[in-house]
C-alpha cells in the first residue's frame, strides 16, 4: 500500500524526498526516470538498503516548484513505492554531506 505523509514543507527553494521501496534493480531508475521525464533536476540522491535489503530508504534532494505535488503523487504510484515523505531541504540527511564536499 502506498501513502504520502507530508512532515515538513519547505521554507526554501528546495525539498527532501524520502521513498521507502522495494529493493531490486531497476527501482531508482524508474524513480528518477519519473522525475526525468518531467524535466526536474535531481540535485542528490542516496539510497540505504533496509530490513537485510529487502527494501531501500531513497532520498533525493531536489527543487521545491509549484508541481512537486503532482510528482509525489505519482511516485506513490509506482508499484515498487511503499511510501514518501516530503522534508524541508534543512533535513539532515544531506545536511552533513554538503558540508564535506565542500
């Protein structure tokens, strides 16, 4: 079953999505192919396996526009997709890794 639970909205620019799937090949490509396809950029993304891989945690840092609600949507949509949550960009998850590429 899919759902979307919307725990923080953003005050920028940019959002985290975080997507729990299932783990095998071909599900980033179909999640990323999605937001490709609708000529969004992909700023970061970083996938973890889960539950002794059996699924994955994915989050991508991307632009926050007007549309992005329409793209989380379809994302839940996707078969191998149990659920989305949407983070503000100051989500930790990335927080630590801008600081050390920089």
């Amino acid at each position: 079953m899919n759902s979307i639970a919307k725990t923080t909205q953003t005050a920028g620019s940019r959002a985290v999505l975080e997507i729990d799937v299932n783990n095998h090949t071909g599900v980033m490509s179909h999640v990323a192919g999605l937001f490709s396809r609708r000529a969004c950029n992909i700023e970061a993304i970083l996938c973890m396996p889960l539950d002794g891989g059996a699924t994955s945690r994915i989050w991508l840092l991307l632009n926050a526009e007007e549309r992005l609600e329409q793209m989380i949507k379809q994302v839940a949509k996707l078969e191998d997709v149990y659920e989305v949550r949407r983070h503000g960009a100051d989500h930790g998850v990335f927080k630590d890794l801008e600081a050390y590429f920089r």
